[in-house]
C-alpha cells in the first residue's frame, strides 16, 4: 500500500508545502478542498526543501471567515497535513506571485502586492538570514494573466554554488513571504573538476589562487559575460592572453601626424617595431581611442603566418566598462547584418585591391576590406581578447557596400536597414514548391490552429502533408477527415508507435515539393510570409542546406533561437533567457545568422539534399536528435544551417507528446543521448564561442567557461 507524507501552510492567496510518494520519486498531484469543494489542483515537483513542492492558488471566494481547507492526493481519499481555517483577513496578505528555478544560480516568477497592484514589488533573496540579491519585479519574464508586468529574474552570488544545498526564501520588503518559497538550490562549478585534475601534477604548487577561483564559481555566474562585474574581472586574471611563442618583428608605417597616436597604441607591444621603409605588410583597422593588448600583434601576425587568412579578427573588451565581446567563427550572413568584428588585421595585399574612394564611410571601407579577405585567404578569427573597442555607432552608413556584396551573390538581393542592422530580402521569385509535413495523434486543439495559420500563409506552391499517427479520439478522426478535403491537404496514415525521424522520412517519399519543411502540430505562425522568408534564404545560395524559424513561447519568451552543439556533449536551444524583441548576444536574437543546428520543429531543406544523406536517423534517434544530427549532417557536406528571426511562430514545446517520464521513454532517451556522444560528441560549435560555458545549468551566452576550451584561431 502506497503511503503519502507532506504539509502545507496559507501563503498568501493560496497554499503552498511539500507532499509526496513515501518511497517513490515519483512527483504526486494534489488538490486543495474548501468547505469540501475542490478549489484546485497543483503537481508537487517544485525543488522546496523536501524535493516535491507545491503552490497551489485559490479563487477569491474561498476567502470567506470559517472556510475550512483540506489537502488529499489528488483522485483518492488521503489527506495530507492539518485542517486549516480560512479568514477574509487571509487575502489582505497583498502578496500574490510564483517563484521557479530555472537554472543554477537563477531564480525567476512574479510578484505583485494585490492592494497596490501598480506598483513595482522589490523581492529579497534571503539565505540563513541573510539577504543575498535583490531587484524590482517589473519586468515581463513571467506572463500569467495577472503577473504580466510584475516578472522578476534574481540571480543568486557565487558563493552558493559550492557544491550544497542552500534553502532560499523569497519576501519582500514588509518580509510577506512569496507564493512558492522557499527553494532548495545545489550548483556545482562547471568544468572545475576537470581544470583541477590537469593542474593537480603540479607538486609543492600554491594552491591560493586555485582555490580562490573554486571559491568564486565563475562558470556559473548567469550574466557574467554581460556586465563589467569582479567575475568577469578575476576570471581574466586567472586565465590571462597567452604569451605568444617566439619573436614576432613588426614593421608599422606611421604616416604624417599620427606618430603620436601610434605611439601610445603600440606601446607595450611585445615584439621589435620598427618604422617602415616602405608599404607594411599588414594593417590594423583601429578607431582613435581604442587600444590594443599587448600580446596582440604578435598573436595576430603568428596567426596570418600559420593560416595564409587575408583577415584576422579576435575578441575585444569594450572601452567604456571593460564589458567583454565574445565572438562567433567567420559567419558572412552575420556581417552583413551587424560588423560584428571589432578591431582587425588585413594584410597588404587585401589593402592593395581594396582603394578607399572619399565617399567611403570608416565602415564601408572595413565592408569592402571584409568582402576582398575571404576571397585572398580567408577571414580568422582568434577567440582571444586582443583590443578595447569602442561603440559601434547606429549608424554606420554601411549599407551601399553591403548592398554590393549581396548583388554579387544574388543580382535581386537588397538590403534594409532596420534598427541599427541590415536585413537581407533575398529574391522572392520564383521560389520552389514546398511541402510542410505535420506528425500528429489526436489532439486537435493543436493541430486546428496549427493549420489555420498555414492556411493564411503566402506562398504561390505550398502543399500540408497532415501525417496521422493513430488518432483515436472521435473528434480527430473526423478532423482529419474533413481537413483532408481542402485544397493542398493531404493526410495520410503512419500507423505503430511514435517514431519522429521514421514518420518524417515516410512524408518525405510521399511529398511532391522540392522543399520539405517539417513542423510539429503545436506550432503556430505568426506572419504570412514566414515560409517565404525561409525559402528565400534556402534558395538564394547553394551552399545554403538547411533554414530554421524563431519559435515562441506562449508566455513571450524565445524557445528557439537556433541550436548550440556541445552542450555536455549533447545540444541545446538558443534564446530561452530572451524575449521576442530583445537583441540577444551580440545581437543574435534580431538577424540571420548561422548555427550548427536548428530544430526540425520548424526546418525546411531541399528534399533532394534530405535523401542524398539518408533522412533522419531512425535507429539511432526514433525522437531526440534527429534534428540536430541531420543538421550536422548537412554541414559535413558542406552546407549552411541558418537561422532568421524574421520567420517567428509560437510553438508549445512537447504539448502534443509529452515529456520523458515514462521508464521507458527515459530508456529511449539515454540510448539516444549516448549515441549522439559517440557520434558528436567531440564536435566544436564554430558559431559559440569557447569561452563561454557549456554547462545546463546556465543558459548560453551566460557565464565564463572554466577553463576556456581553446584559443587557437579558427
């Protein structure tokens, strides 16, 4: 016979504690009864102190003097905890609101005082009594009806991610205790382990610093990359530039009058500089103000001289607060959009074809140096902080040499400028028919609103391919009976269990377009011509193999902003800490950029290039991976991955399926977890940058890696 444990306690507009399975860890539902009514039901899976908590709200007519509330698992006759009573006064508590923990040392929900709902709530971290971070909850991270406005992101300090567990409470500042606190958080260091047993053969070494950098947990700091902060501070200090190999003998051309710059931009440079006789071998692409590492030309030089490359480019600090620019591998689509580059070296040669006309803008003129290097050896780039960089103006007046440079790709392509960025319209002629394929099993609720929005969707070839899985519910069977009579629709049967690669594979041999776009039936397009955006991108290049969508979640926050390969050795999405209209890193989030993968939750590729490299994996990956190792794939061959955040849709991850809870989905999972290791497990992300951490518990782009992984060009 199964027994329960728990407890709950009145906490604000509802009740919040723990309860659970004894011996089992299987979470439990619970519901809350008011006078014998059930009011609610809550999943206790929350990480409070016992592993299994519960918030559970209650609707404001349960607020009456005398009401009495029980709490039972949910579909049975066990209560769990003591009888409470409740009162009117229990409302005028005020404070409403939800916590979660997302990931490590971060923490994220609402809060808003009900008596004074305009009004900002500043919410406190408290550890042992000590308040430990705090912020104003008014931002948009969590959207609930009523917590639109009143969203919060706490990020907790190094400190607590020592490897323990710490119980943190949430209150505000007339210390009201918030609806789902307090949590239980334990964070380890990314990769400290590993660093420690490479220096460990270091006898009699002063481990000060060593444990200093333990003690301070970089890696795990969310937003460390994006503020000037002592993290970001003391990692540099523990893992400074290299000392390059050898002599490097510079030879600079000083022309008349700039001596003096000169002279303060080279001095501390390590090397022989000598004034030069004659045109330099290389030049430096350097704004007045901005200052270079003393390592860096030598670094840069070495690099030219090992590569052959025309260009080479490296991570910078901005001058202003030191904040640092960690960079991606060579990626034209990104240039185009934004000169992500920084300060750069261009050899002789480069320069030699590429005059400079007195209409030049400073950033046209670096366009046109950028367009000449990857054709006379190629663009580097050195993942290593060689200079401070000033801003980089809204406007750069690049636009005309941009607009050049696509022209000679495709005669038809014009460029946009939007916000401080170039947008790309590929032609839009003339673009291939395309079949969207659609899995499905029941579930109409998502498939119905799925299909309407493909339905108001501008493409002049376009057929669905709806692929029924087993529906048994009565109202899909006549759905889909019905769909299956509209123009451009088919549905056909994949019969058996859910296998995601072998059902796409079986439309695939089915479709009659040249593009294939895979989409999951709770997907939901926004614009009308979000397929015409990604077929022109697909179409404007040969070297273009597979194009993936910006994804949404219902709450406005970015579920897919691309793929990052690597993460544990496994993947992971992109943007998740981003809402729709912010720049992202670097402003990935807003332009058409490359990746190493993108979700088959919305990816269109040729069919033709499907087939020649065998579909999805079947065997090895029946649900996860597929995707991102077809992608993988497709960049073997020598082919781009792009992503576009101008082809936005919703998409209710895993609504129609469900998550991994079952033994044996868990079995499923781990065995295509392992295959992917043994497949991918030592592919390097070009398109991230290494040092920044690859870690699950801090989203991409937050933290520093401990140790960088490697900062030899590339």
């Amino acid at each position: 016979m199964i027994t329960y444990d728990g407890a709950f306690q009145l906490n604000g507009t509802g009740i919040s504690g723990w309860a659970c399975a004894v011996n089992s860890s299987s979470a439990i539902w619970v519901e809350a009864l008011v006078d014998g009514l059930v009011m609610g039901i809550a999943r206790a899976d929350l990480q409070e102190p016992k592993g299994c908590g519960f918030w559970l709200p209650l609707p404001s007519t349960a607020f009456s003097d005398g009401s009495e509330v029980r709490l039972r698992v949910a579909n049975t006759n066990v209560y769990i905890g003591e009888c409470l009573t409740l009162n009117d006064a229990q409302n005028a508590c005020g404070l409403e609101g939800e916590l979660h923990v997302d990931r490590g040392l971060t923490l994220t929900g609402w809060a808003m005082d009900s008596l004074a709902p305009d009004t900002a709530v500043r919410v406190f971290a408290v550890v042992n009594d000590e308040i430990v971070a705090e912020t104003l909850a008014k931002g948009r991270r969590y959207r609930p009806a009523q917590g639109d406005g009143h969203g919060f992101m706490l990020h907790l300090p190094l400190k607590l991610a020592d490897g323990q567990e710490h119980v943190v409470k949430i209150q505000d500042t007339q210390k009201r205790v918030l609806p789902g606190s307090p949590v239980v958080i334990r964070v380890w260091p990314e990769n400290v382990a590993e660093w420690i047993e490479r220096t460990a053969h270091f006898e009699n070494e002063d481990c000060t610093l060593l444990a200093a950098l333990v003690r301070r947990m970089e890696a795990n700091m969310p937003g460390a990359c994006a503020s000037h902060g002592q993290e970001y501070a003391a990692w540099k200090s523990v893992f400074p530039v290299p000392k390059p190999q050898g002599t490097c003998r510079l030879s600079i051309d000083l022309p008349f009058g700039t001596e003096k710059h000169a002279t303060q931009l080279l001095r501390g440079q390590k090397g022989v500089v000598s004034k030069s006789s004659g045109w330099p071998a290389y030049s430096l692409l350097l704004r007045e103000g901005e200052q270079l590492h003393p390592y860096a030309l030598a670094h840069m030089v070495q690099t030219q001289q090992a590569t052959g490359a025309g260009l080479i480019y490296a991570d910078s600090e901005q001058v202003s607060d030191a904040t640092p620019c960690f960079r991606s591998a060579w990626d034209a689509d990104a240039f185009w959009a934004s000169d992500y580059l920084g300060p750069f070296m261009v050899t002789r040669e480069v320069c030699d074809a590429t005059p400079r006309s007195e209409d030049d803008t400073y950033w046209a003129f670096r366009t046109r140096l950028v367009r000449n290097a990857t054709s006379m050896g190629g663009v580097r780039h050195l993942p290593q902080i060689l200079s401070q960089e000033l801003p980089i103006p809204k406007n750069t007046g690049r636009r005309k040499s941009v607009q050049e440079w696509v022209a000679s790709v495709q005669p038809d392509a014009c460029v946009e400028e939007q916000d401080g960025s170039n947008r790309v319209h590929w032609s839009a002629s003339s673009l291939p028919s395309v079949s969207i394929i659609i899995p499905t099993r029941d579930r109409v609720d998502l498939l119905r609103p799925c299909l309407e929005s493909l339905y108001k969707t501008h493409y002049e070839s376009l057929e669905i391919i709806i692929v029924d899985n087993d529906s048994q519910e009565e109202d899909a069977v006549a759905f889909l009976t019905e769909t299956a009579k509209r123009p451009n629709t088919r549905v056909i049967s994949y019969p058996g269990l859910f296998n995601y690669a072998a059902i796409n594979n079986f439309a695939v041999r089915e479709a009659t377009g040249e593009y294939v776009c895979f989409l999951n039936n709770d997907t939901e397009a926004f614009d009308p011509a979000w397929l015409q955006e990604m077929a022109s991108l697909l179409a404007s290049r040969e070297e273009v193999g597979c194009v993936g969508a910006k994804l949404l979640w219902p709450n406005g926050l970015v579920q897919h902003a691309g793929v990052l390969v690597g993460t544990h050795q496994l993947a992971s999405h992109i943007g998740n800490q981003w809402t729709a209209d912010e720049p992202g890193y670097l402003q990935c989030n807003q332009i058409v950029c490359q990746r190493s993968a993108v979700t088959a939750a919305c990816l269109l590729t040729p069919k033709a290039l499907f087939e020649e490299l065998g579909g999805f994996d079947a065997h090895r990956f029946p649900v996860a991976f597929n995707d991102v190792d077809y992608c993988l794939r497709v960049r073997k061959a020598g082919k781009k991955i792009l992503w576009t955040p101008f082809a936005t849709l919703l998409h209710r991850e895993s609504a129609s399926r469900g998550k991994d809870t079952s033994p044996m989905d868990k079995a499923r999972m781990q065995r295509e977890m392992r295959f992917f290791r043994q497949l991918w497990g030592s592919y390097v992300d070009p398109f991230y940058n290494p040092n920044l951490p690859l870690s699950t518990v801090t989203e991409p782009y937050e933290g520093l890696a401990v140790p960088p992984r490697g900062r030899e060009a590339r």
